[in-house]
C-alpha cells in the first residue's frame, strides 16, 4: 500500500491561520451573525445591513461560507446553529465579548519571537499586579458569560448536597459560587480574589439577588489566609496564570483550610500526560509570556499530584468540558 503523500496543506494552513481570526473579528464588528438572523439572507440585503459594498460583502460571505459559520439553506443565508445559539444579538448565551476577549493580545502574539528570547525573570501575577476596578469590570463583563455556563456545568456534575460553605478562589464574577448557592438551598459562599475584582464581584451577586448567601473576601489567594469553616472549594479556570510551586501552595492552603471530609476541586485547563494536547490547554499556558508572567500549563498528572503531595485521602479526575476544562478533585480525610 503506497504510503500517503507529504505536501505543504497543513503547514500553509498554519502559516495562514491569523487572516481566518481576522475575518471573524470583522464578522463580529461588522454584526454579520446578527443581520442574518433578523433577516438579511442575501448578500444584497447583508451588504445593505452592514453599509459596506457589494464586492467586500461578496469576499466576506465566501470565507465566512468556506469556515462553515455560514451555511446555504436553498438560495438563502443562514447561520450554522454554533453561531446562532452563541452570536446573535439579543439571544440568551450572546457571547461576542468573551469571543473578542483575547484579540487585545493579537500584536503580543506577533512578537512572540522576541518574549521567547528574553529571559526576563517572570513576574508572579503578571497582568494582574496592576489591575484597577475598572479593568477588572471590563474583563468579567467578557467572561461573564462563559464563565456562568461553566458554574452551571459544574453545579450539574459536582453533587454539593449537604455542603454548608463554599470557597471560590479567584472566583471573579462569582459564577461558580452563584450557580451553587442556587442550586443548593442549605449552602453559603465566598468569593476570595483581588481586590478590584471583589467589588466587580458585589455587583454580579446583587444582580442575581444572592447577597445573604455570597460574600466576597478581597485577597491574593496565594497569600492570604482561608477561612477555615469551609467543607468545599473550588478553584477554577485560572490554573495556567500560575507555575506548579504556586499551585502547589494554593491545594495545600485549600487541604489545610477543609473541615475534615471537605472537597476540592481544581477546574482548568490541563494537558494530557504525554503533552501531546488539548492545544486550546497549551495556548493558555503560552499567552502567560505575553503578561511577563511565570505561568504555565499543567498536565493532568501534575495536577493529581499536587493533590497528593497535599494530603488529600482520595484523588480523582474526570473531563469537564471536552478538548477545553479538566476537573481534578480532592477529598480530605474525616
């Protein structure tokens, strides 16, 4: 059997990668998602809705058609259901902030050659030592939502029945915390993080009228003391902002801090033990250098033992949201 041919394909593809961001970036700016769900189906009608010409409505609706965000139902546009679902305007799980999130750090990216080459030593907290209210008000308001579907994942998947308090560290909008006190009457929260951030956190809270059952704790997690009347924890979605000594530290303050029969759980996005994915995992510990920081990625074994080398009686892990979110957890002795 002849073996398969080698050729360029995926390497130009690679090479080419930026331009398919570009267009969805455009797209987003441009609200194409939006006009076609209220009613431009042609390319005609698009244009019109987008005030730009005829000839760049045609070059965009061809990308957009050959990525598959847009698709033909008979003669007329439509969009494909991800799209739909998460980028009209209006619709429930709108996420066009959280999808323009990273773009801030697009020229980072392009200079990537030069921060692999500085051997700066890494800062501990990197994009973060400096943030203000207003920063951090900005920041949640495009992870807001993503981060409200993840703590409704979680709430569905992590029986907390019968838990009193919940610890959120670096828990920001408070997603997680919200959804659990929601989800689990006889249960309180609080939410340890920057400063800043704790007052970004106030306003989540108050708008889904959960102020008697989450507080907030300003702090820096790696530093500052947990309250010790806490049976369950939760850190989730900021593992790669730190390096494994840092890790380390925090599962042994969340070990120490548990009522005995407390859980942990450790929610980020971890590689599998051979590194040979999820790349969404490893950008994440990458897009680190472009803050200065020390962070990194973790694979799963790596997280598993920072949990044993913690203390904890009984370590599992289990996929949290496929090809993005690893969940390892951690049960304290009675």
């Amino acid at each position: 059997m002849a073996e398969p041919k080698i050729d360029t394909t995926r390497l130009q593809h690679l090479a080419r990668a930026y331009a398919e961001s570009a267009v969805f970036f455009a797209a987003l700016d441009l609200e194409v998602f939006s006009h076609v769900a209220a009613g431009a189906h042609t390319e005609a009608a698009l244009a019109q809705a987008m005030d730009i010409t005829p000839l760049n409505t045609e070059r965009m609706v061809n990308v957009l058609l050959s990525l598959g965000l847009l698709v033909w139902r008979g003669d007329k546009l439509a969009n494909a259901p991800d799209v739909q679902r998460f980028l009209v305007k209006g619709e429930k799980a709108y996420a066009k902030d959280w999808m323009l999130f990273t773009r801030p750090d697009v020229p980072g990216w392009f200079d990537l050659t030069a921060k692999l080459r500085d051997k700066t030593p890494p800062s501990t907290l990197g994009m973060y030592e400096e943030l203000t209210v207003e920063q951090a008000r900005q920041y949640h308001a495009s992870t807001y939502s993503i981060g409200m579907g993840a703590g409704r994942r979680f709430v569905r998947t992590v029986d907390l029945s019968g838990r009193r308090k919940l610890l959120d560290l670096g828990g920001g909008s408070g997603a997680y915390s919200i959804n659990a006190v929601q989800a689990f009457p006889g249960l309180s929260a609080v939410v340890l993080d920057l400063p800043p951030v704790t007052e970004v956190t106030q306003e989540y809270v108050a708008q889904h009228g959960v102020r008697d059952k989450v507080s907030t704790l300003p702090g820096d997690f790696t530093k500052t003391d947990f309250p010790t009347d806490v049976d369950c924890a939760v850190m989730a979605s900021n593992l790669p902002i730190y390096n494994a000594e840092m890790i380390q530290l925090v599962v042994q303050k969340a070990h120490d801090c548990l009522l005995p029969g407390g859980e942990f759980h450790l929610v980020g996005e971890m590689m599998r033990d051979d590194r040979t994915g999820p790349l969404d995992a490893a950008l994440w510990g990458l897009q680190e250098i472009l803050y200065g920081s020390g962070g990194r990625t973790h694979t799963i074994a790596e997280c598993r033992g920072y949990f044993e080398q913690a203390g904890f009686a009984t370590v599992t892990d289990t996929e949290f949201v496929p090809g993005t979110l690893h969940r390892v957890t951690g049960i304290k002795a009675r």
